[in-house]
C-alpha cells in the first residue's frame, strides 16, 4: 500500500482563514498567514488552500496567493474559482503545485480534459461536494450553494470518463462535525473508479482515520477541525497510525 499523505485543508475568504459546519456559519478561525506559518513548522507533506468566496466573486486573487506560497515550504494545492486554462497556468507562476477544481469541472468536462492534457494528471485535482436530500445524494457546486440535482455516483462515473487521476471528495454533512468519515461513499468512490481519493469531512479523532484507511483503503485524506480543536497534530496522528501498521511519512 502507498503512503498514506494526511493533508491539511486551509479554507479563506479574502486574506483570512475561515472555518464552518456543513458548508454553513462561516466564521473567521484566525490570520491566514499565521496558519500558514503553524504548518510550515509541523512540517505537513502537502497543504490544501481553498478559496471559498473565489467563485462567487468571479475572482482569483493571485497577489495574496503569490504571497502567501512564499512562506510554503511543502507542496501546495489551491482551488478555488478557477475558469481557464490561463487561471491554471497564473497559479502555477504565483506558487501553486497542484490546483484543485470544483465548479468548474462540473460544467464543462471538456474544460478538465483539456487541463489534464495541458499540465498533465499529477497536476490536476477534482472537487467534489455532496449531501443527502431524502435518501439520495447529490452534487452540489459554488461553495456547496447550488444542488446540481445530479446524483453523486452519476457525476463520479462522468468524471472517471475525462481520466482524472485525482478526486477530493467532501460530504457536506459530514463537513465540521468531527463525528467521522462518510464510510460507505468514500469506500465505494475509492474502490469503484480509476481515480484515487482524498476523503474529506468528518475526523475528529484518530480512531475515525484509522477506521478510514481501513474500510475504504485511501492513501490521502484531507483534514482540518481535528487540528484546530484538538490536541491532535499531523505528526502525532501519522505516528498513531504508523502504530496502527499504516504505512506513513514520517
């Protein structure tokens, strides 16, 4: 089994870092760059920076980006309001290792097709946010603010076709609650399609990891209330599960 990559997610709006629950109650957690500087000295492997405001304001703010990938000292992937291959290419310039694209994706298909062929798999990251409406699960877009009215297996089968490599997938109800992973959706995107996960929402202990890795078989997760509420850091829960025989970087 790969290594298993726990990456911390950083949500802003503007320049500050923002947290929530279920996609809801946005609320200011602290300076962006200060958790930028928290991570850099827990020595993450990898960072996920996400714009929650980008695509509703119809912008993609390069400067505070470019600034703050200069304080970065692991790779970054950054997401968020993302329309054209020129706005993949700008983020490269300012910084970004990877970007991370949800709204987009989800309209124009074509659109991840041409990024992939353009930069390559390894560079290209699709999100995608769902939420049980009466027994089904659907996909949602802008922030988690428009229901596509598209089930979610339906979507992901449609995103497997474009060859993705790579897929953040977040449950929205799940999202800030700390009570665990969506177990049945993770396990049977990772182990349905030919791209790899990165679950997302949920962990609030480091059972709740380990009980993802071991019924879904992901090697990448995304976490972020379970830094920021607990006594838990990225290094103490790799060691926790390198405990638990999962293979991670440490």
């Amino acid at each position: 089994m790969s290594k298993v990559r726990i990456i911390p997610t950083v949500l802003y709006n503007d320049n500050v870092a923002v947290r929530g629950k279920k996609f809801n109650n946005w609320r200011v957690s602290g300076s962006l760059l200060q958790a930028i500087r928290l991570y850099s000295l827990r020595e993450v492997d990898e960072l996920i920076f996400l714009d929650i405001g980008a695509t509703k304001n119809k912008n993609i703010n390069f400067k505070l980006i470019d600034e703050f990938a200069d304080e970065c000292f692991m790779p970054i992937t950054v997401g968020g309001g993302i329309k054209s291959l020129d706005d993949i290419e700008e983020l490269y310039k300012v910084g970004a290792d990877r970007v991370c694209v949800n709204t987009q994706a989800f309209q124009d298909p074509v659109f991840i097709q041409d990024a992939i062929k353009t930069f390559g798999t390894q560079s290209i990251v699709v999100s995608v946010d769902y939420k049980k409406i009466n027994s089904k699960f659907f996909v949602f877009i802008c922030s988690g603010s428009i229901n596509t009215n598209i089930e979610l297996k339906e979507y992901l089968k449609k995103l497997n076709d474009t060859g993705v490599k790579e897929v953040m997938l977040t449950s929205m109800d799940h999202d800030g609650m700390m009570n665990g992973y969506d177990l049945k959706n993770i396990s049977y995107a990772n182990l349905n399609y030919d791209f790899r996960v990165i679950a997302s929402g949920g962990a609030g202990n480091k059972r709740d990891v380990l009980d993802l890795i071991l019924s879904s078989k992901i090697d990448a997760l995304s976490c972020s209330s379970i830094f920021h509420f607990t006594e838990i850091t990225p290094l103490s829960l790799k060691k926790y599960l390198s405990e638990n025989n999962i293979n991670t970087r440490i």
